[in-house]
C-alpha cells in the first residue's frame, strides 16, 4: 500500500486541470467521510458535496491548464503537511496566476479522509477571471 505521502503527491499531482479532471481524483482519493476544507471558503462531507463544489467552480472559471510545483511536504504518521506552488496558465499556454498554498491531509488506507487547504482568496479571483483576447 502506498504511504501518506505517495497518496497525497499522486492525488495533488494528477490534477491538471480541464474539465473533470479533479472530479475523478476525488472519486478514486476520497471516502465518503472525507472533509475538504479551504479555509475561509466552503467546506464539504463526502465524496458527492466534493464533486459538486468542483462542478460550481469549474462553471465559475474559465478553462486553464493547471501545473502544480511542490515546495516541500512532510509526514507524521497518517498526516502530511505539504507546501505547494499552483501554476494556472490560459489554454493559449500563457500564465494566468499562481497561488502559494499550504495542505494538511490525513490519509488513512491510501484514500484522503481529510483535506484542508490554506491560500490568499485575492490569488483565486485571478483564476476567475476571463483570459485576456488579442484583438
């Protein structure tokens, strides 16, 4: 069985965006008690209210690519506590944002029971924001 730091990095790095890109990892990573925090945004119970809230911020968003950079991650025992870079471009492959986050997950037999996300929200209303277009 994969540790809590290989289920972690192999959840966080198979999102590259596109549309239901996340909606599968969370289906194959989360239970159906996992919690998903983003502080200071809506948190959901269970693998359904996690795909739901994708489905909402993927109709908010305009399509991007999405390249995470891992800056460092750590274990102790079931949790990992990671730091990481998400790199957001535009279709076209220019860069649209990035924003600095810190995780803590607590894995438990390779799914993600608990995932909890720390960032700037100012960072994510540039993810939001429609991609300029060359006259």
């Amino acid at each position: 069985m994969a540790t809590p730091i290989e289920t972690v990095t192999a959840f966080f790095s198979g999102w590259t965006g596109g549309p239901g890109a996340l909606q599968e990892l969370i289906a194959k990573y989360f239970t159906p008690e996992t919690v998903w925090e983003t502080i200071g945004s809506e948190t959901t119970y269970g693998i359904d209210q996690a795909i739901d809230l994708c489905n909402r911020l993927e109709n908010d968003a305009p399509p991007f690519k999405f390249v995470l950079e891992w800056s460092a991650i750590a274990a102790d025992g079931d949790m990992v506590l990671s730091e990481r870079i998400d790199h957001y471009y535009n279709l076209d492959g220019s860069k649209r944002t990035m924003i600095k986050c810190m995780a803590i997950c607590q894995v438990r037999d390779g799914k993600i029971v608990m995932w909890r996300d720390y960032f700037n929200h100012s960072d994510w209303a540039a993810v939001l924001q429609a991609p300029e277009v060359a006259a």
